[in-house]
C-alpha cells in the first residue's frame, strides 16, 4: 500500500486492525431448487454444521454460509483480558463501537447506578452504520474482519451475533458469566468458543482457513457492487440484492466475488508472521435461520400463484365459484317467494275468485282461520325444493361453461397445492417449529437480551417477530403458538409469553402472581386490572412510540392462535395470554353471556356484512336480507325463537364495546325490534366498526377488540351453521363469509396502524427494526391477518379442514392469516384489481364475495350478461379462439356483468 493509504486506514475505525485476521460468518439457508438460473450457496462440509444439521429440511433446500447480518458483534478475548463489540452493518462490515474494554473494568460495572464515561463507552451508535473508506478497494479487507493481537499467545476467543446491543447489564453478566435466574443457563453459553491452541495445532470446529471463501462461503459467488459506482447504479438493488436462492431472505445478499482474491492476500499477509493461517469462523444465527425458514414458505406460495399457467385460470375459477354461490342463494330466494306467492293464491284465491273468497272470510266463521292455516302450511317451500332450484338455477350457467375444463384444472390445481402442502410447506413448517423451540434459539434470546430493560425488551419482541413472520397459517407453526398461548404459567423458553410482557419481570412477574397458575374464566372481572394496565404503562413510558406498538404487531402476527385462545378461555382456565390482551388493549377483557334467540343471531351476522361494505343496500335491503334469511334457516329446521346461550370475551371499553354483538356500553345485553328487524339506530351501530376510527397509539385497542370480535361472531356463526341438518357447507360458507370479510377489515386497519409504528423503534434494534420494516413492505399490510378466501375454494389451506371440523372461526383466521400478501401481491395485482375490488391489500375478493352474497339476497339476477360472459371467460364453452385474449377486457366484461346482476 501507499503511505496515503497506510495514513487512510490508520484514521478509519473500520481498518485500525491488527493481528490475526478473522471474518465472521454466520449459519443460513439457501434454496437448491432454482436449476441452473444461479449459484446457490455453497453446502456446509468439514468442520462446519455442527448444532445446526441436526434439524433436516426438506429437498430443495440447504443449510449453507454467508457474511454475517446487520446486527452486532461481541468479541472476548480470554487471554488478553478484554472484551470488544462491533455494528454489523447492512452490508457486512465491522465497524467497532467498543474496542478492547478490559475485563477487569466490566467486572466492577453496577448496571443500577451512573457510571459516567464507561456507560458512554458502551452505548451502541444511535445512528446507521455503513462502509464509507471506499478510497482504495484494500480498505474493504479490514473493514470486514476482526483481527486478534499477539494471536500466536492467545487461547480461547469467544464470539456472537446478536440483533440486540447489548445493556450494560449484560455486557456485566457475560464478564462474570452469570446464571439467568434458576435456569441453570449462563450467559456465555450461546458464544461461539474458538481454541486458537485447537486452531495453531491443525483444525478447530466451525472454523476452515480464509483460503477456501469462495468455495465456502455464499456471498463469494456473486458480484461485488463498488460503491463508487454510479448513486442511479447502486439504487438498483435488483442487480445486486434480489438473487433466487436468497431471495426469500430478510438479508440481502451482498456479493463479493471480485473482493474474494484480495481479502485472502491481505489475510495471509497479517498472518504471515504468526505462522499460522487466517481464518473464517461461523457463528450461530438461530433468529436468521428461522426468519429464512419463514420467508421460504411464502415464497414458495408466491411463486405458486406467481405461475403465468396459473394466475389467470386462478383468478377465473374464484370468480366462477362465487358467481355460482351467489346464483344458488338467489334461486333459494326465488323459490322462497314463488312458492309464497303460490300460498296466498291457494288460500285466499287469485282472479275473479279472489272477491268471493275475500267476502267469505267476513262473513263465514272459521274462513279466516282456515285460510290463515293454509296460508302457514304451504307458504313455505321443502328442503328438498330449495335443493332442486338451486341446481336448477346452476344448470342454466354450466352449459355457458367448459365444465370439463373447469373441473380438470380446478383438481390439478388442488392437487397441485397438496403436492406443495406436503413436500414443501409442512416439512418447512415442521423445521421452523423446531427452530422455534431449539436450545440454539432460546439460549441466542435469553442470554442476549435484558430482562430490566424495556428497550431490550422491544428488540426482543421485534426479533421474535422477524422469527414468525406469516407462520401462523401453518398447522405445525400455529400448535406451537396455541401451545405457548395457553400456557397457565410464563416459562423461560415460552418465547410468545414472554414478548407479550416484552421480556421484562416487572411486568411478568405481576402476571404470574396475579393468575397464579391460571384462573376460572368467570374471574377475569374481578381481576386488579386497574394496576395491571397501570403497571404495563410505567413499563412502556421510556419507549419511543414505534416500540410501544412492537408488542401490537406481534399480536396481530399470532391473531389466529390469539383467536383460538379466546374462545377455549369459555371452559377452560384462563392464562397470561388473555391478561396480555387486556393490557396490549389498556382495557379489561372480561367474559360476557349473552342469551339471544337464533333470529336475533341472524340478524346480527347479515349486518356485520354490512359492516365490511356499508355502501351495499339500503336499509330496506338489509331487512328484507334478514328476513330471507330467517325464512331459510325455519325451512332448514332451525328452531328461531329458540334461544342460546352464547359466551365470549369482550373488551370493556365504552370506544369498542358496541363492536360486540349483543352488549352494549354497560356490558348488558341489547335486543333487536321485535321482529329481529333493524331500525336505522340498529343498523347504524353495527355498521361503525368503532376500531377502525381509533388512532395508531391506540393500536392495541383496535388488533384486539377486531380479534375478539371476529372471534364472538364466529362462535354465533358456528351455532347456526350448526343447527341447520340441511347443507351445512352452504351454512358455513354463507354464515362465516361476513367473519373473513371483517378480518380482512382488521387486516388492513392495522396495516394502517403498522406502517406508522414501525417508523421508530428501539434504540438498542437498529438492525431487527430494518428487518421487520422489510417485511411489513414485502408481506403486506395487516401483518399476516389479510383475507386469502380464495384457497378456500379448493380445500388448499389448512383452515379449511378446520371448518370442516366444525372450528369455523378458527380456520377462518388460520388460513386468511398469511394469505393476502401473496394473493394481492401477485395473483390480483397482476390481473387488476376489478374483479377483486378496489382494495389494494387483498381484500378485494372478500368484498366482492359479500358484494354478490348482499346483491343475491335484495335482488334477481339479469341473467343474459353474466351468461355472454361465461361463454367467452377462460373456462367458457366457446373455442379457445373466440373467447377472451385479453385478461383486462376479460375483467372489464366481468365488472359490467357483475354491476347489471346487482341492477
């Protein structure tokens, strides 16, 4: 090097290194699956693998190396006596915020007092770090190393990655390697430990000379990206960033193959008096491989729907199986008032005769009441009528189709996404589980993170989150959340538990004494919630806005297992999960019974459509579609002026508590008009969705309210759904429809909320709150809760078989939770948004969904143009030539037809 440049290195903090050059790498995932298209990373061999292959996934994928992750890094040297910390920054270089702080001086740390300068010295950069010594591309190579002193006397040299900068706490309790509470773990216990003597005498595990980085290690296999290139260049991230292996990845690959040649030359230079080669260590990173795991799985349905062969034949089938619903319910309406009609002539005569009749009923005793009991007797149509008018009413719109072709694809399809659900999804699932629970995982969290520190404590709850980023939709992921959910007491390695409380005792040691290893759910009103919620705020007072709704997001995240949890709290004893709710919330959660007739039932489920999309209908049009419905479930055999005893959770607060059905803002129970008929008041009240109007810093409020809500309508839903004998998959669909749609409300209320949460974070996370802003961008709004109700038709997710099984609200928060990302993302945006709406986060098809069901009931089908356009759709039965060619005047006919079937 040149004196200038010698000069240059020894005023930059990144290059002020000297001694034994080591280069940090870190456990990951890479996909095998993509052919030839690029170069995956290389396979883990030799010394390498160790703790981490011992949980195997599935073909297609594999366990690899890669450049260590934003974050931080923390370096003991034992023989030295000193200690150092390190930012990771986003592309991979050390910059040292801490450099050999004696261990001496850590020892004589109290985390409970001022110290003055060594407390400055410890706190980690408030701002981003990142590379700037671009001078000379030598620079890069210290830049990314650390280097050890008098290597050739040093032993033992303990290291970790961490996302979370360490207390002074903990910086203390890893010098005196201290016992976290009675678990028996110590805090060093998750540092890699690498035996220089090991090393000088041949080989050392985890550990391979820097000589073989290229074939090792992932990043050496793609291009480098100089900074000094072009700034229109460097922001296109696509030519450096958005490679298929590592596509699904929170961490960017940043490839350096052209710096790979000049980094091992400098590194044996270093070494070169030592008499003993530069190395490359890999460090465990049980958060980025569970993060990698997470993103795989919804690539792996994105590019499922992403398949040109699929997304247009996709979108059409949805919008076939809605149309066909929707002229089922219509023909049921029809033969309703055909066969009503078809009474009040039998009783009371039509024509010229209807005079006589109608004087006879004056005059004569007993006429009145005989036609009034004729009337009853017949003005009703059989099960079995309604049967036949549906598939009469069908009938008419299978012969516009290619009924074959439909049914072929619709079952290659189906077969398609089980194949995916069972080679890929549940393996990956299964593996994520395991991650989830490793000892790798829960000592990486517990011994990095300050059980006394609230800003820790958010970087907790976000690291957590980039763990179970859009999981919960999966069997084997949402077990695991409902188990730790329900757990009656708050365990160490009950990761769920402890984030809700974000890690901290103050606020889950009052949880635990409060519930005592859980209580009757009748108990819940009696419960301190005044101090609970009081002593949640004092916790949170020092965080910063965005990390105060860290916990929301993470709540939102698990909705469907926060769901399940809800409802089984009605028999069962009733944990710390529930008492999160209420704090989250900073309003009680208290158990409510409600005695409501199944008319009254009904009517409260056929406004909450209303609620989703309030611009359908008048208020005649809802009354006349609750009565039809009232009609339709009394010919199904459902007893209406029975009545049932419903229990669930409502949130005690007079901004939320009309959201629930049956309560009002005393908690007592609100009736309905006589005739289980809205007035305008009613309506009016139902339809506000009081969550939705609440501002981002009452976000807990809002996730949790629209859960419990979801979850009391479901439990309605359930029991009519369930007292009808007759079609009960046609109840279900109809009765549940109204849920998903106002999930999918929820979805995109909190992505509203997120967006502005998620701006500022902890000051300890720099490097999670990056990560968790990436995937609120890629995933979506609404955090996983957005509507995916078009697999539904196809059997394809695992909710669904929850439905079946009689659990409908639950399936229906399982399999909408993480589907809407890539429906809107790819299968909708790509074909418009007509046929699914106006909304751009997936709701769409949930509203067209209730758009057709609201329509059917108020109105009747002009047939001709909802015909014309199945003839000419993608599955229509007019040859392939002279059907639709182009997608958008495909969507643009059907938009006119659907708009005339709504008159």
């Amino acid at each position: 090097m040149s004196e200038a440049d010698n000069k240059t290195i020894a005023e930059c903090p990144y290059c002020q290194k000297k001694g034994l050059p080591i280069l940090p790498l870190r456990y990951a995932i890479t996909r095998t699956d993509g052919g030839n298209r690029e170069a995956v990373g290389p396979a883990l061999s030799g010394p390498f693998g160790d703790g981490v292959t011992d949980i195997a996934l599935p073909d297609g994928q594999a366990y690899t190396l890669r450049l260590v992750r934003g974050g931080y890094l923390y370096v003991f040297n034992e023989t030295r006596g000193s200690w150092s910390g390190y930012v990771v920054t986003e592309k991979g270089y050390l910059f040292p915020y801490v450099t050999e702080i004696k261990h001496d001086v850590l020892l004589r740390l109290d985390p409970n007092k001022a110290q003055g300068s060594i407390d400055s010295r410890l706190q980690p950069p408030t701002q981003d770090e990142e590379f700037t010594c671009t001078s000379n591309p030598e620079h890069h190579y210290p830049g990314r190393c650390i280097t050890i002193p008098n290597a050739e006397q040093a032993d033992n040299i303990y290291l970790a990655f961490s996302d979370t900068a360490w207390t002074k706490r903990v910086w203390k309790e890893h010098a005196t390697n201290a016992q976290i509470c009675d678990s028996g773990l110590k805090r060093r216990d998750h540092m890699r430990r690498l035996s220089l003597t090991a090393w000088r005498g041949g080989s050392a595990k985890h550990a391979a000379p820097i000589a073989e980085l290229a074939e090792r290690v992932a990043e050496a296999r793609y291009p480098w990206m100089s900074p000094n290139l072009p700034p229109v260049t460097l922001m296109r991230s696509d030519l450096y960033q958005l490679h298929y292996p590592f596509s699904h990845s929170p961490a960017p690959i940043h490839g350096m193959d052209d710096q790979v040649e000049g980094l091992v030359a400098w590194a044996q230079e270093q070494a070169e008096p030592l008499d003993m080669p530069p190395l490359m260590v890999a460090l465990d990173d049980p958060v980025g491989i569970a993060a990698d795991l997470a993103g795989l799985m919804r690539a792996k349905l994105d590019e499922k729907m992403a398949d040109t062969k699929n997304i247009r034949p996709l979108a059409i089938s949805s919008a076939i199986a809605n149309i066909r619903h929707s002229i089922r319910e219509d023909a049921e309406n029809r033969q309703i008032y055909r066969t009503e009609r078809q009474a009040i002539q039998l009783a009371y005569g039509s024509g010229p005769g209807a005079g006589g009749m109608a004087l006879a009923a004056m005059l004569v005793p007993g006429v009145r009441e005989q036609q009034q009991e004729t009337l009853e007797r017949f003005r009703d149509p059989t099960p079995e009528q309604l049967a036949a008018a549906r598939e009469d009413a069908w009938s008419d719109y299978t012969d516009k189709l290619n009924m074959g072709e439909l049914q072929s694809w619709e079952s290659a399809w189906k077969k398609e996404l089980r194949t995916l659900d069972i080679e890929q999804l549940n393996p990956l699932a299964r593996a994520h589980v395991q991650w989830m629970e490793s000892d790798n995982l829960h000592k990486h969290l517990d011994t990095q993170h300050d059980d006394n520190d609230i800003e820790s404590g958010a970087a907790f709850v976000d690291t957590l989150l980039l763990c179970i980023q859009d999981t919960q939709e999966y069997s084997p992921c949402a077990a695991l959340y409902h188990r730790w959910l329900s757990a009656k007491t708050i365990e160490r390695r009950n990761l769920v538990l402890r984030a809700m409380g974000y890690h901290q005792e103050v606020i889950l040691g009052q949880w635990d004494e409060t519930l005592q290893g859980g209580l009757k759910p009748d108990a819940l009103r009696g419960l301190p919630w005044d101090g609970l919620i009081t002593g949640y705020g004092e916790a949170l007072d020092a965080l910063r806005n965005g990390s105060q709704n860290a916990v929301v997001r993470l709540a939102a995240a698990l909705g469907g297992p926060f769901a399940k949890v809800a409802a089984n709290a009605v028999d069962q004893a009733v944990g710390p999960a529930l008492v999160a709710m209420g704090v989250i919330a900073r309003a009680p959660v208290i158990m409510a019974d409600v005695t409501m007739s199944k008319r009254a039932a009904i009517a409260e489920l056929v406004a909450r459509m209303m609620a989703v999309n309030p611009q359908v209908g008048t208020l005649d049009d809802l009354n006349r579609a609750i009565d039809i419905q009232m009609r339709k479930a009394r010919i199904y055999g459902t007893h209406l002026e029975g009545t049932g005893k419903y229990r669930y959770l409502i949130m005690a607060d007079p901004r939320v508590v009309g959201d629930f059905p049956g309560k009002d803002a005393q908690g007592n129970a609100r009736h309905f008009a006589e005739a289980a008929i809205l007035t305008e008041a009613d309506r009016t009240e139902l339809t506000r969705l009081r969550w939705r109007q609440l501002l981002p810093t009452e976000a807990g409020l809002g996730v949790v309210t629209g859960i419990l809500q979801c979850m009391a309508l479901g439990k309605l839903a359930d029991d009519l759904a369930s007292g009808m004998a007759h079609e009960k998959n046609e109840n279900s669909w109809r009765y549940h429809t109204g849920i998903v749609g106002l999930t999918g409300t929820l979805a995109e209320t909190v992505g509203k909320w997120s967006e502005s949460a998620s701006k500022v974070g902890s000051r300890l996370g720099k490097g999670i709150e990056r990560y968790v802003g990436r995937i609120l961008r890629f995933a979506g709004r609404g955090l996983g809760i957005g509507a995916g109700v078009v697999m539904a038709v196809w059997d394809g997710i695992r909710g669904w078989q929850e439905i079946q099984e009689g659990n409908g609200w639950v399936g229906t928060m399982f399999f909408i939770s993480g589907i809407s990302s890539f429906v809107a993302m790819v299968a909708f945006t790509k074909l418009g948004a007509l046929i699914f709406g106006t909304a751009a986060t997936g709701v769409g098809i949930v509203l067209v969904v209730l758009v057709i069901v609201i329509a059917v009931m108020i109105e009747i089908f002009k047939d001709n143009k909802v015909q014309d356009w199945m003839e000419r759709c993608y599955f229509g039965k007019f040859k392939e030539g002279e059907r639709y060619q182009d997608p958008t005047l495909e969507l643009n006919e059907l938009e006119l037809a659907l708009n005339d079937m709504k008159g």
